[in-house]
C-alpha cells in the first residue's frame, strides 16, 4: 500500500486525520467542522442550549443562515406569485424554503440567542455602581418588584451554576448572599407572576451535574423521593 508521501505526491488529498497529525491547523478545523456537520440540529431551547453551550458565535451564523434562507425563498415565492419575477434582475438561483424542522430550529436559536443576551449581568453591574432599583426596572421597561424577581432567579441559576459545572463555573456562596442582599425580600404577587411564566432549574443535582433539569411553571421536582427511596 503507498504511504502517505507517495499519495501526497500523487495530488490525492491529505484527510482531516492525517493533517492534525502534522500539527497543520487545518487539520483540526476539519474535524471541528465534521463534528459540527454530524451534530443533530436543535428543535427545542434545551436542544440548542446543549449544542451551543455558553457561546453565541456558531448560534449567530446559524441563526443568520437560516433566516436569511427563509427571507429570501419568501421574496422569490412572492415575485413569482406576483409575475415580477425577472430572472435577469433577480438571478436564477432557487432558495429551497425552510422545512418544519429548519423553522423549529431557527425559533430555538433564536430563543436560545436572545436569552444569551438578557442584561442580567448588567442589571447585576448597575447595582453595584450604585444604581437604584427604581432605575433598574426604568431601563428594563419593568416594574421594580419583577426586577427584582427577575434579579433573584438569575442569582438562583448562577449559584446553582457552581454545584454542576464542579465549581468551574458559577457564583460563588458569598457572592450569592451579596446578591440576595441586593434583591430584598421578593414581592409575593410578583414572583407568583414570574414562576407562573418560568421555568427553573431544580436544585438536586449531584456533584457532577447529573440530575439537573429543567421544571415547568408550577411543576413540582419528584425526584429527589425517588432518589432517596433508591438509597
């Protein structure tokens, strides 16, 4: 069998594997791409929260990708329908419209993208300079008491951050306790309102995160008693 010097010297392609070998960079964007390519696309928040971790840059390109597909199928199916079309002034090439699971996946990145940018690290940093809450919930477009609300959960999920990331992520005990001392006590009727509308992130996950999971408005975790039945 030729080895690699002879195939190379022959023009057949070095692959993804044997560039990584070689320590040529491009070797491992190949893989990295593959690995991207093979991936299953999200349908659900969940989904897309797993595939693009703390990270926007891949979610932006897809979510662009995507709805910059479906903007143009749209515009051609409407000059077409309207007899406008002009081949010589729009150009020849087809645009396959988004299927059902392409339109879930946009609506999921989307979701997933504008969750990734909700200012709670900011409404945290505004606090800390000195802002009011009054201020606050005037930035937001909110009332004070959701702010508030609002404030806590995100100081909740961080805090909860740091048991299943294994401390690598996360607020720490302290930086908790500053937080829930910058929220106040929260206001009844408000956070019946935000827990009617969010869901949360049970807190009974082991050391290393298995059993986290996500509860509906109003769910009740039921396994925790399952857990300690099993011990």
């Amino acid at each position: 069998m030729a080895d690699r010097e002879e195939m190379a010297g022959a023009g057949a392609p070095a692959t993804a594997g044997e560039l990584a070998e070689t320590g040529d960079p491009r070797g491992h964007q190949a893989d990295a791409q593959a690995s991207q390519e093979q991936e299953p696309r999200p349908v659900t928040y969940d989904d897309a929260s797993r595939l693009y971790g703390a990270g926007t840059i891949r979610a932006r390109e897809r979510y662009d990708e995507l709805s910059m597909r479906d903007h143009l199928a749209r515009a051609y199916a409407r000059l077409r329908a309207s007899g406008e079309y002009d081949a010589a002034r729009h150009g020849t090439r087809d645009t396959e419209p988004l299927a059902a699971a392409e339109h879930l996946e946009l609506l999921a990145t989307a979701e997933y993208l504008a969750r990734a940018y909700k200012p709670a690290f900011e409404v945290d940093n505004a606090l800390r300079a000195d802002a009011s809450w009054a201020q606050v919930a005037d930035a937001l477009g909110t009332d004070e008491a959701m702010a508030r609300v609002e404030y806590r959960a995100w100081a909740d999920g961080q805090h909860d951050m740091l048991t299943w990331t294994e401390g690598r992520m996360g607020m720490s005990d302290a930086e908790y306790a500053e937080a829930l001392a910058r929220a106040g006590e929260p206001e009844p009727g408000a956070a019946k309102a935000y827990a009617a509308t969010h869901r949360v992130l049970c807190a009974h996950a082991d050391q290393d995160g298995r059993g986290a999971h996500w509860l509906a408005p109003g769910e009740k975790c039921i396994s925790v008693p399952e857990l300690e039945a099993g011990q």
